[in-house]
C-alpha cells in the first residue's frame, strides 16, 4: 500500500466535495473581491487583464462544476500556504493585538461579498484589517519581498483586492503581509487609497510609499457591473488569458521585462515543449480548462485576435 497514494486520493475528493458543497450555498448575486478583475497596461502596447478570469467566474454563477479539479501537489501546496497563513493569525491574537478572525462584508450596491483574514489594533494607525499571503518561488519573492536595488511590490491582483475591501469596509487601511514559504522572510505593505480611487502603498521597511495609478478602485467596479450584465445576459465572456503566447508576443514581452531569463531561454531552445503563458489558462489551476477549450472560438484575447 502506497500511503501517499491513498492521501493524495482523498484530497481529490474531499476537494471535490468542498465545491460540490459551495456551489449549493454560495451566496447568489454577489461577487467575492478575489473574483474582481481589471485591464492594466503592464509595458507600452501591452494591456494584461489582472485578477480572476471572467469565464471562471460566469461558470461559478451558474453553477457549473469543475471539469479540471485540482491535482494531488496543487491541493497539498494550498493547504502548506494557509497552515502558514493560520499560525500567524494564531500569534496575532496570542500576542494581544488581534481583534476579529474572518472578518465578514458585504454590499448589496456593489455586489459584493468577502471575508478579511484579521482585524488587529495599531497603536499608530487604530483598527486596521489584514490579509495574509504565503509566496513562494524566486521570481515572486524578488518582486515582492524586494531587492537591495529595488523595494518589492505587492501582486497587483491582491492590491485589487485590498482597494475593495477599503471601499466596503471604510476602514481606511488594510495590510498586505507576505510571507515566503521557504525563508520565512516577510513584508508587510500598508494600503490606503485617495480620494480618486487609487491605491497609496506603503513600505515602512523600505520607506518606500507611491500612490499607484495603473487602475483605479472605480475601473475594477466597472469591469464588475460589466460581468454582471454578461451573467444575466448568458452570454460567455471572452477568454482574456492565453494557454500560449504567440512568438512575437513572447519577444515583446521579454524585451519589456515581463518574462524571466529563465523562462525565455527555456522556450527560445524547444517552444512546444516549453510554451510560454498566463498561469491562470493552466490545466492545474483552472478548474474550467476543458469547458473552456470547448467553447474556444467564441472569444478574443486582450489584443483582440480570436481565441
């Protein structure tokens, strides 16, 4: 007997079961925040879609199971993050400054339905809510935790999802706290947002603090209702991520530095074998694949060629 077999065996279906049981209870008409989603120009001539992909979010409203349910490692690596995630909240409330775990919002005007890690209590700041994120893997580290030559950033689809949890809340600051699943190096980025809608993001570590105009709270608010009207109109978004670039996109994409050294040279000796694309059009991440490779010529990309 294979022990590993029979647990990487029982994570599937317990896994299937959890959505299965989801899909029964999920709260109908609203959007969760991490569902959210925008159009950011990522280089000059380059207009990526960040956050949830639309087509997974129509299916989740209509109830449609999974065609692609995650595999044994990804299961494992999930459930490795959020055991990280737990303990810091466990030492956030064992140490006195926690004030509410899974802190719960909605709005029925925007549609929208989430769930915040933490509250905790800032003796500078007062009451601010928390987010934790485990990461892993060099280049996300790099571009989050940061280097000696340059600040690290939050992930642009978190940064998203905090500016709603602002907008819902109204508590003016939200925290974005990463940690690396190896190193156990951790940064913390306080968000706040202008008037205008765009996010103010600070890194006290650093003394880096920007206000970040690539989008705006109300453009992700926009995409939303735009979703909805599709929703109700049954009619499928198109598909904005892409399994594999084309090759002139693959260069354009390396010249403006959105694709590692690694990767490039990777698919510069053997393209087929090593295809280059957005995560989220993944067999092991997205739940839809297969759905969604059927229904493929009903949708353009970001650039506007058919998909």
């Amino acid at each position: 007997m294979n022990v590993e077999d029979l647990v990487d065996a029982n994570l599937v279906e317990e896994e299937m079961k959890r959505i299965s049981e989801r899909m029964l209870t999920q709260r109908e008409g609203y959007f969760w925040p991490s569902e959210s989603s925008v159009r950011y120009e990522a280089a000059p001539g380059i207009v990526d879609a960040i956050g949830a992909c639309r087509r997974k979010v129509f299916w989740r409203w209509k109830r449609m199971p999974p065609t692609n349910p995650s595999d044994p490692r990804s299961l494992r690596t999930m459930a490795m993050g959020k055991a990280i995630e737990q303990q810091e909240l466990e030492w956030y409330f064992k140490y006195g400054f926690g004030i509410a775990r899974n802190f719960k919002f909605q709005d029925p005007k925007l549609r929208l339905s989430g769930e915040g890690d933490a509250l905790v209590f800032d003796p500078n700041a007062g009451i601010v809510g928390v987010e934790i994120k485990s990461i892993y893997g060099y280049y996300a580290e790099k571009e989050i935790l940061g280097t000696k030559g340059k600040p690290g950033f939050p992930r642009l689809d978190n940064l998203m999802q905090a500016m709603l949890y602002i907008m819902v809340t109204k508590i003016p600051q939200w925290r974005l706290v990463y940690i690396a699943r190896t190193t156990f190096e951790h940064r913390q980025f306080a968000i706040g947002m202008d008037e205008h809608g765009f996010p103010i993001v600070e890194d006290r570590d650093s003394g880096m603090s920007t206000t970040f105009k690539g989008f705006s709270v109300y453009d992700v608010l926009d995409r939303n209702e735009e979703l909805y009207g599709m929703i109700a109109r049954d009619e499928l978004p198109t598909r904005e991520y892409q399994c594999a670039y084309p090759a002139d996109e693959v260069e354009k994409r390396f010249t403006n530095g959105l694709i590692s050294k690694t990767s490039y040279g990777e698919w510069k000796k053997a393209p087929q074998a090593h295809p280059i694309g957005d995560w989220q059009c993944n067999p092991r991440y997205c739940l839809h694949y297969s759905r969604c490779q059927e229904a493929s010529g009903t949708g353009t990309d970001p650039a506007g060629n058919s998909v």
